[in-house]
C-alpha cells in the first residue's frame, strides 16, 4: 500500500496548477510546478502540504482576497481532489485570517473537493463568533460536505488538528450538532457521531444528556448516531450508555470455557479467542474483549476490542470465537512478557484468560 505522502506529488502539483492557470492565465505554472515539487521526497504528509502551500503563497496574486477568488474560480471550473486541493485549504488557513469573509467563502468553494476541517480552525480560534455563524449557516446548507465541515471541523478533539479552546465547551458546538444528528448523508451523521464521542471523553455527563435528547426526537440516522457516538462509553462500562442503547449492564450473563490458544506465541503471531455465552433470561449483550498489554516498565492501560453484539436467548448457548493478531501498529509497540484477556459483556469482566507474547526474532 502507498504511503499518503505520495499522494502530494508531481501529478496532485500538476493538477492544482492547471486549476490555477485555467482561471488565471497569469499565474507562472510551471514556475509552480518546479518549485512545489522541490524537496519533498523527505517529508511527512503534512510538510509536504506545508510545502506547496508555501509555493502557493509565493505565486498566487496579492493581496489575499484575489487569491481567494482566483482558488473559487479554479474548483468552480476544474474540480479538484483530496490531494490537489489539500495545499490549497492549508494556503487559506495559513494567510487569509486577516480576510475572515474572503477566507470562509474560499473553504465553502474548496471544501466539496478537498475537506477544509484543519484549515477552518485558525479561524473559530481568531475570529469565533463570525466563524461559528458559519458553521450554523452550513449546517443547513443543501452541499452535504458543508454540513460536514460545520460538525466535523468543529470537533474539540479532531485528530492531527490544533486544538481551539473555546472547543473544549460543547455547549459551543451542540446547537450545530443539534440540526445534523438525523441527517440524511451517512458522511454527515459519521461526523456528528465523532464529535459526540469526543465530548464522552471529557464531558460525559453532557454527552449522554444529548443523546437522550435525541433519542427522544426519534429518528434512524439519530439512532445510528447515538450508537456510535458512545462507543468509548460501552468500551468503558458506563452503565447509563449502556441503558441507553438497551444493555442491562447487571444482566446475568455468564461465560464458560473460555480458551485462549496458543498461551505462547511470537509478536507477529495470532490467538484464537473462544467462549460460551449463557443466561437464563433473555439478554441483550455487548460483547468486547480487553486485551492488557505487557510494556516496556510494566504493564500499560488495557485496550478494548469491540466483538459483536448478541441476543442471546434463554438456556440457549451462544458460542462466540474471534481471532486476535499481536502485531505492532503505529500507535501501539509490543512488548514480550505475560499479557492477559478478558471478555466483558455490558460492561462487566466475566472471565480472562493469561497468554505470553515472546520475541518473535
């Protein structure tokens, strides 16, 4: 598989200076092209986006209101994609903070083509009441990727994002939240199922008060959002999110033979997890897996894998399996020593097994 950085390359720097020159005959293409594309074998996704936005600003017309309209006239004429487009958000969030009006209309004109959540957040940070009026306004817009941007650039813990403080207040964000919950586009309603678990992590109290609120509207997309929303909560065991999407967390469950195989494996290799679920009323369980990881000074927080969701039925046994593989990620480093599983079902540890990872080279 490519690595993303190579999507910003020669054929995404071609493509945006096309854009340009098509509306702008003016504008020194292949100066661009050359100076864009200089350098960048080295860097990381982002310093190349830095890169050719950079060249962007030095090529592009002044002052910056031009620009803008020069890059509304470009993806009006010659749409654009992630790639080609990315430089060009990054451009208007890097130089166009004294031009908040010319600013914002440029990210509704590129966001359809090239998502513009990073590049809107200089802007709820300098100039937050023009910029959240905004994001009311798109949240109703017909464009589905403008109701996005208003739910998914406002998000208090977007990944890769700077942080804005006045994100850390979800009343700041929730009216907005407020009219997406039960959008029609899945690409919406993702976005505010995001950022309603990333209220869980610091306000979940307000976060489970929202989603009451908005179970009680009724709704399919709402009751897909709520679902999503409090994944981490589920994962946790908070007792309310389970209620919430209809988990009794004291329901008597048990599980029983619960295997583990192998006990003694390389990092790189893989278990087979294997238990019976029983109960003598009708129960409705989530079912995870938590797997506690050995680290390099002991043993680190306990990761929580989602494995399925059952009904299970009384005196009827439900068999469950899963395959797990111990291999490193980017997030995560493996470490040889003991590791242990457990299987929780609506939020409580019913059985756990110990299983030993060793180097595998």
């Amino acid at each position: 598989m490519a690595d993303l950085k190579d999507h910003i390359d020669d054929a995404s720097i071609t493509r945006l200076a096309a854009a340009l020159a098509r509306v702008h005959p003016a504008f020194p293409a292949a100066d661009f092209r050359a100076a864009a594309g200089r350098g960048l074998e080295p860097l990381a996704l982002k310093q190349r986006v830095s890169a050719v936005s950079a060249q962007l600003a030095r090529f592009l017309p002044e002052p910056f209101p031009h620009a803008a309209r020069v890059l509304r006239e470009a993806v009006a004429a010659s749409p654009l994609d992630m790639w080609s487009g990315w430089p060009a958000t990054d451009y208007v969030a890097a130089h166009g903070l004294a031009h908040p009006d010319d600013a914002l209309a440029a990210l509704a004109a590129l966001t359809p083509h090239a998502t513009a959540e990073f590049a809107i957040r200089p802007y709820l940070a300098a100039h937050p009441e023009r910029t959240l009026a905004q994001l009311h306004t798109w949240a109703t817009d017909p464009d589905q990727h403008l109701r996005r941007l208003a739910s998914e650039g406002s998000r208090p813990r977007l990944p890769w994002a700077s942080r804005v403080t006045m994100l850390a207040d979800p009343q700041v964000t929730l009216p907005v939240l407020d009219r997406l919950h039960d959008d029609p586009e899945l690409y919406v309603r993702r976005s505010v199922a995001n950022h309603l678990n990333d209220i869980t992590k610091d306000h979940p109290d307000v976060a489970l008060a929202t989603a009451r609120r908005w179970a009680a509207s009724g709704g399919d997309g709402t009751a897909w959002v709520i679902r999503h929303a409090l994944r981490s909560l589920v994962k946790q065991g908070h007792p309310e999110a389970l209620g919430l999407l209809g988990f009794d967390h004291g329901a008597d469950v048990t599980v029983t033979g619960l295997t583990v195989t192998p006990t003694t494996l390389p990092i790189g290799g893989q278990v087979t997890i294997a238990f019976t679920l029983t109960a003598d009323t009708g129960v409705r369980a989530a079912v995870d897996y938590v797997v506690h990881h050995a680290g390099a000074r002991g043993p680190r927080a306990p990761k929580v894998f989602k494995l399925t969701t059952a009904d299970i039925e009384p005196g009827l046994p439900r068999q469950v399996t899963r395959r797990h593989t111990f291999q490193h990620v980017s997030v995560r480093q493996l470490y040889p020593g003991p590791h242990r599983i457990d299987i929780q079902v609506n939020g409580r540890v019913l059985a756990g097994a110990e299983i030993t990872l060793e180097d595998g080279h």
